[in-house]
C-alpha cells in the first residue's frame, strides 16, 4: 500500500480533518494527502517549521532523559495539529479545522503509524 492510500484513509476517517502527511525531520514531505478545502493553509511551510519545533523537543527529552517523545499537539486559533513519531528521521503530521475531533485524529494516526512505519 502506498503512503498516499493511508494518508487519505486518515484524513477520510476524522471529521474535520484536512490534511495529513509524511514528513522527515529535514523538513521535506514524503508524501501528502490534503482536502480541497484546505488549499488556503500553507501547510507544508506550517509542517516544516513544526519539524524544527519536534527536533528541538526530541533534543530536550533526550538532554532531559525524560524518554523518547512520541507525540506532539499544536493548538491554535484555526488549525488542530498532531504529529506522532514513527522513527528518528520521519514522523506524520495531521491537521484538523479548530472544530475537528482531535480525540479521533489521535487514535486514528496511532493506529495508521506502525503500518506506515512497516513501508519506510
């Protein structure tokens, strides 16, 4: 299955939810599904600015030894964002409108990141 199948499925499974993406900690996309709807957000600038932010927590935990981060929310005025780690170098990022269910944009990419984990 490709990165894109799951992508969608993730985005399709979440009311609210408008983009979600395979990202690297360089800050480069691997692969993105994003909603029409959504083509007004800079999502791939926001992303990768939130991969420097996740580098920098990484950096902390680890300096911290509180344990390895496995997830990160950002939650602003317009955009829910979710970023759940899958390996050193990759995580994935989800975005939801403000009103979107977070609760399931959380259990959904929980559940989709060892399957795209597997294909990396």
């Amino acid at each position: 299955m490709a990165f894109r199948t799951h992508l969608e499925a993730v985005v399709n499974q979440v009311d609210g939810a408008l983009a979600c993406s395979v990202m690297g900690f360089d800050g480069i996309s691997v692969e993105t599904f994003q909603k029409d709807e959504a083509t007004e957000l800079d999502v791939s600038g926001t992303w990768v600015e939130y991969a420097n932010l996740l580098t920098q927590l990484k950096n902390a935990a680890e300096s911290l030894k509180t344990g390895t981060v496995t997830e990160v929310s950002v939650n602003s005025e317009k955009v829910l964002t979710v970023m759940r780690l899958l390996t050193p170098e990759y995580f994935l990022v989800l975005a939801l409108r403000a009103d979107g269910n977070f609760g399931k944009g959380r259990y959904v990419l929980r559940v989709t990141a060892p399957q795209v984990k597997a294909e990396l």
